[in-house]
C-alpha cells in the first residue's frame, strides 16, 4: 500500500520574544522515516483546547493582533503585556510546535507488524505539540485505531478530553471519594464527564455559569447542577453536596473565589450530620483539583473549611504515568468503544491550517467560550 507523501511537512510554532511581541507562524522541516515502532500521520482534523491556547497564546492580546510575513508566509504578531511577559518568561525565545491531539490517516509505518497494521488506517493521535500541521511522525503508544469507518472529524478529540475526563473518575476511585464536583461543566469536555457519570452511575455535581448552561445539561439528563450567577449558589451547592456525598472536585477555572467556595460548601454539607462540634472541623478530606486556567487570576482561598482539606493540580499524562500502561490501555478502548456516544464531541467552527494566521478566526478560537470549540483542517 503506497501513499504520496511529500518530503517535507508544514507545522505551526508560537515563539515569544524578548521584545514583548508573539509571533505565531508555519515552519517547513522534513518528515522523518518512521521507525520500527512509529508511524507517520497525515492529519486531517485537530481541535483547539483549552491546553492549546495556552501554547497559541498565552498571555498575549489577541485583539490587538496583525499579519505579517515570517519565512514567506503570512503569520500572526501579538503583543504581550509586561505583567504576562514575567509570567512566560520561561518561554522567551523558545519556538514550541502547537497542538496537542488530532486524527487522520497513516501513510507511512515502520517495520514492527503493529506498526504495519496501522498502515492505511484511520487513527487518532496525540502528540503533545505538532498537530496543527499536514503530517507527524508518532509512536504507537501515541496512536489509537479508530472504528471502521470513523471519519477524522470523529476521532480528533479521541485524548484530551475523552481521558481526562475518564481520568477524575478514575482519580476519584483511587483515593477513596465517592462522587465529583466539576466547574465549566458546560464544556465539550463537561458534557462528556456528565454522560460518563450517568452511564457508570457516579453522582456528579455541576458547576456552570450561566442559566442557559444548566438548562442544557439537565436535558442531557444532568441531577445536580449550580450557577454561580445565582442568588442562592452557596445554599444550592451545599444542598447538592449533602445529596450526593462529594468530597472531590475539579476545577477548571483556577482563579478566583470558586474552589474556596467549593471546599466551605463540602464542609457545610458534612457538617449537617457530623455528631457535634469539633474546633478543628470535620476530618473528612476535602480536595480540590485544579487542572485548568480559564480565570489567570490568582486563586483566593478563605478557610473556613477546617483543617482536612486539599487544594492541588492535576495534569492528564502525570495521572497516566500513575496508573501505567494497563489502565491507559483500557481508557483509550473504552473511548474508541464508545466514540459514537459518551465521548462524541462537536465544534462551533472549522478552519483551514493557515486560518490560525487570521486575527477573527484567532479572536474566536482563543476565546475559550463554551459551545466556541474550533477544529483545525490542515488537509483544506
């Protein structure tokens, strides 16, 4: 089975200067010869996700962007304010290959007979940058076989979302909790843990921000869901907590007063059947995960909660690396098993490679607004 493949791939980087300007812009470089246990990836289809505009952007202002020429090819110039500049230091002068995830077909494959098997296939892969591109070189361990006749579209958003969404629940079992919080609960991602939870029977609570967005996951068949814009969410997250005993929570949204609310509402819940009183509050552990930047301001916590109690991160490939290859294995199936229902995803809107150049279309897709999710078509 032979398939054209040109000598050199397209792949978008964003690269920070000293200077305070972002610069996002294709770069050329030849594809590698698969090696025995490695395929190369002609992708078709790859989202946007939160974890990728920190990457594409990262502090910078895209409203004030503007074209330019890198390399002979239209690219995109954005400032970056002195108070993000100290915080992305790190980066200066660092060109980072973008996009964490996508789906295509397999043109080339190395030599081992698994690698041999994918050859033609449609798969889905995650490459921890260098997706947003026409073609990568991957690893099996990074490759997931999609169904027969799963198109890429289907199968872009096969990682990110789908395990770390399986990933809380996973989390939750392993240190003893008996049911989830999760904020930005609206989320394409949101949406999934909410379909994964009723189908495996794990009580969930859902914190949105908006009342059309609990409307939406009640008709998804949603139990317990609480906005922030209401008047009464303090007693409405504490009644939702004492009803379905949750203990953990994931937040993705990082600043503000939402996981110290999350935490003096756990303890309110436990407090109401606690026998009696303890100065140093229940001794129940309280945890809040944060796994996302939705709000870059800085997390305020104000303890009220007692002394058992937990705020951290979590990552996806930390968790993975904890639970090893068995358990990644059978998550990655269960998403190809149930691509078509729990974990089918949808986007707002669909652009070529060279659209990510585009101001508008770098407005929309960095605006991180649920139901907004862009997919990139490096193929268009």
């Amino acid at each position: 089975m032979n398939f054209p493949v040109p000598p050199n791939a397209l792949q978008l980087h964003s690269l920070l200067h000293a200077d305070g300007m972002q610069d996002l812009f294709l770069v050329e470089a030849p594809i590698p010869e698969p090696g025995p246990e490695e395929v190369v990836l002609r992708i078709e289809a790859a989202p946007v996700n939160p974890s990728d505009i920190g990457v594409l952007i990262g502090g910078a202002d895209v409203g004030k962007a503007t074209v330019v020429e890198i390399g002979g090819r239209p690219a995109l110039r954005m400032p970056v304010p002195e108070r993000a500049m100290r915080a992305f230091a790190a980066r200066v002068g660092l060109s980072i290959p973008c996009g964490n995830e996508g789906a295509g077909t397999v043109v080339r494959a190395g030599s081992s007979p698994a690698a041999q098997a994918l050859l033609g296939r449609r798969v889905a892969g995650i490459g921890g940058g260098g997706m947003y591109g026409d073609y990568r070189c991957l690893q099996l361990e990074q490759c997931l076989a999609l169904p027969e006749g799963a198109t890429a579209e289907e199968g872009a958003s096969c990682f990110v979302n789908p395990l770390t969404a399986l990933g809380m629940v996973e989390t939750m079992k392993l240190e003893g909790h008996r049911a989830l919080v999760h904020t930005a609960a609206a989320s394409n991602l949101g949406q999934m843990l909410n379909r994964i939870c009723l189908k495996d029977g794990v009580p969930l609570v859902n914190i949105v921000r908006k009342p059309e967005q609990a409307d939406l996951l009640r008709a998804q068949g949603a139990m317990h869901v609480c906005s922030t814009s209401s008047p009464t969410f303090m007693e409405e997250l504490t009644d939702a907590l004492a009803a379905t005993g949750a203990t953990l929570a994931f937040d993705a949204i990082g600043g503000g007063k939402l996981a110290g609310q999350i935490l003096a509402c756990m303890e309110a819940a436990i407090s109401r059947t606690a026998p009696g009183f303890n100065r140093y509050g229940s001794n129940v552990l309280k945890q809040v995960y944060i796994y996302g930047g939705l709000d870059l301001s800085p997390t305020e916590i104000t303890r009220s909660f007692g002394m058992c109690w937990g705020v951290g991160g979590w990552l996806l490939f930390p968790f993975l690396n904890r639970v090893g290859p068995a358990v990644t294995a059978a998550l990655k199936q269960r998403v190809a098993d149930e691509l078509h229902t729990t974990f089918a995803s949808h986007y707002a809107r669909r652009i070529p490679l060279a659209g990510m150049m585009d101001p508008a279309e770098a407005a929309g897709y960095g605006a991180r607004t649920t139901g907004g999710k862009y997919l990139v078509l490096p193929q268009a």
